[in-house]
C-alpha cells in the first residue's frame, strides 16, 4: 500500500515537473517576446552615459597669438577691399588727371565710407603731391602717394594697445559695449583667446542677462579655453554681474576680467542707465581699463550713429570694427576714428574663433592697395 503512495507521489511529483518545465519554457519565449524590441535599448543604455560623459574632460585649446594676426588675415582683407584701392590705382595711372578724374577718385572714397572730410582732404594732398593737372602721373609716383596719404588718414601715431593690465595688483577690466548683432559677444571671446595665448587668467562676465543665448554661448566659448564666466539669474541686473565678476576677479588674482554687455538701444536714456549703472557699480571695486565700442563695418553710417550715442553714454577708450570681410566699405576705419577721436583697436575677420586682429594701419593700408 504505501509503495503504492510512493508511485503515486512520484508519478505526481514528475507530471508536475513536465508542466512546470513546460510553462517555464512558453513563459520563457513569451518573455523573449515581450523583451525582444527594446532589447537593443538595453544593450545601448549602458553606452549613453558613456557618450555624454566624453566631454567631462575636454581637450582646452591653444589658440593662435595675436602677433602678426592681420598680416594672416590679409588675404581676407584684399578680398574684400581691393576693389577701392586696385580702382584708386588705375585711376591714378590714367594718361590725363583731369578733374573728373579727381571727382572719380572722390566719389570711390566716398562709397568706401571713408567720410566727407577726410576724403576731400587725401584728393587735395593728392593733387598737390601729384601735380599734373591735364597731365599724366607716374603710376608708381601716385601709388607711392596714395599709400602714405591713407597710411596718414589711418593715423598710425595713435596708441592702439589694449588695457588689458591692471594697477595695484587689481585685475584690468575691459567693459565691451555696441549694439545687439555686432559682434559683441564674439569679440568678448576672442579677447579671452588672445589673452589665454599670451598665458593670462581671464574671467568673463555675461551681464548681457537679456538673452539667455548670449551667455551660453559666452560660456561655451570659455569653457573651449579653460575660461570661467560669471552670470547671473536670466533678466537680473547686469551690473550686479559686473560686480561680481570684477569681485570674483580680485579675490582670485586674475589678470583680466572682460564684461560682455547688453546692447539694448531701446532709448538713449535707457541706455545711460544701464551701462553708466555698469560702469558705476564695478568702479566701486577696481577701475575699468578698457572701454571697448564694437561696430558692425556693413552697417555703414547707422553704424556711426549707434557709435555717437554709446560714446555719449561712456568714455570710449576704443574701438572694434567687426565683419569687416563682408564689406566694401574699410574706408569706415578712417570715419569713425575721426568722428570719435578714439583709435580702431581690433578688427573682426571672419567667424572663426581667432578671425580677430590687433589693427595695424600700415598693414590696412597695404591689404587696400592689394599690394
Ligand atoms: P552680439 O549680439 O553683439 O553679441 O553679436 P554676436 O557676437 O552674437 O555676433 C553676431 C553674428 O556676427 C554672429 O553670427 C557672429 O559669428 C558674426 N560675427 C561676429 N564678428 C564677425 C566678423 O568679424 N566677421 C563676420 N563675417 N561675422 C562676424
């Protein structure tokens, strides 16, 4: 009786066995099933945290020194501005100078924005150098002319260095100030660039708090560099960025802080209060060193407008001429230096990271000439 039990309880024991396996091997292929689509989701999860932690450890780059920058960039230069200076050229080498002649050299310097006043000043240097009414010149005699007349307007005596170094072991500030799609911010980094070739510390202040853009943007190019950049809350006070930077700055020991600034020319009223309150609050820590006004080349004479206003608003202590590879019109370099009295210190090449150079009116002059 009991080996009876014993064979019932095996008999028992195995069916249930088979049906367990039997379960287990449909809920397994069911389970397959169900699993099969995201399986490669599962294969790749573990590598997308892989991914993203690659740039944790960027590679900072070496930028270019600023040294011999526009003689590099002057192709691009030539390219853009040969056409006025080739024309001034074969003009001058006309077999009679006569007086359309000189109204045909007038009316290129004028399209080339080089301005009312100076041009009339470099036809009647010309003439009186070149003294062939009626006649013809020596072609190299006029280009010889030519050249150091613009060279002249180019005004090589000003000082063109940037104040970038600060005294008393303060850092030098350099406020950067335009209009909105100038080049404003672009220009901020490739002075950070330039400095970080030269083995400074730069700190950036995004106090263009407007637009939120900006600062990543201002932020990324930093990083690309090793930079840190101060920002505040999105549409808080620029000047309490100003501040903290230049604060930051100090405790630090960094060698130059550069302050990105909003360029809103909502009205002139505005404007004086926004950036004279920048201006006012960071002076409170150390003294700004450079006041740099950034200026849209393709935007002619509006650019000069905006120009005129932002000088009211601050001292200026210089000027950068940006996409100056997208126009014709290099003779604005010679018009707002004079409008301004304040020298064209950098000018923009480009959109690459390093299309920035020191200007250098020899060289300007040169590139115009096609020479
Ligand atoms: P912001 O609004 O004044 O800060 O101007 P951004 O720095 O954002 O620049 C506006 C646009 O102008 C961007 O597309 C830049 O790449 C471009 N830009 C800046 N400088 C130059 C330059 O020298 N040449 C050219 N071709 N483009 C430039």
């Amino acid at each position: 009786m009991s080996d009876l039990v014993i064979y019932i309880v095996i008999a028992v024991a195995v069916v249930a066995l088979g049906v367990a396996v039997w379960f287990g091997l449909v809920a397994g292929r069911r389970g397959r099933d169900v699993t099969a689509p995201p399986e490669p989701s599962t294969v790749e999860a573990p590598e997308a945290p892989a991914e993203e932690a690659a740039p944790a450890a960027p590679v900072l780059e070496r930028p270019a020194p600023a040294a011999g920058r526009l003689e590099r960039l002057r192709a691009r230069l030539a390219r853009s501005q040969s056409t006025l200076g080739r024309g001034l050229l074969a003009v001058l080498s006309r077999d009679r100078l006569d007086e359309s002649t000189w109204e045909e050299i007038e009316n290129a310097l004028l399209t080339a924005d080089v301005g009312v006043a100076p041009t009339q000043e470099l036809v009647d240097q010309l003439r009186s150098r070149l003294r062939v009414e009626g006649g013809s010149a020596d072609p190299a005699v006029a280009q010889t002319a030519l050249r150091e007349e613009l060279v002249r307007l180019a005004d090589p005596t000003m000082d063109r260095s940037l104040g970038v170094e600060g005294a008393h072991g303060q850092p030098g500030v350099v406020l950067v100030v335009g209009v909105n799609g100038t080049g404003k911010t672009t220009l901020v980094a490739r002075i950070a660039r330039m400095l970080v070739a030269e083995d400074k510390s730069v700190l950036l202040g995004a106090a263009d708090t407007f637009r939120a853009a900006a600062v990543e943007q201002l932020a990324t190019w930093g990083q690309r560099v090793g930079v840190e950049t101060v920002r505040g809350p999105e549409g808080g006070d620029p000047a309490s960025v100003g501040f903290d930077t230049v604060k930051r700055g100090i405790d630090e020991g960094i060698d130059t802080v550069l302050v990105d600034t909003a360029g809103r020319l909502h009205t002139k009223a505005g404007l004086m209060d926004e950036l004279g309150k920048v201006k006012r609050v960071i002076e409170k820590q150390a003294p700004i060193t450079e006041v740099l006004l950034v200026i849209d080349a393709t935007t002619g004479q509006n650019g000069l407008t905006q120009a005129r206003v932002f000088a009211e608003v601050v001292d200026v202590t210089g000027i950068a001429l940006t996409k100056l590879d997208g126009t014709a019109k290099g003779g604005i370099v010679i018009q707002v230096q004079r409008e301004l009295g304040v020298p064209v210190k950098l000018v923009g090449l480009g959109e690459g990271a390093d299309d920035m150079a020191p200007f250098e009116p020899e060289t300007f002059v040169d590139a115009l000439l096609g020479d």
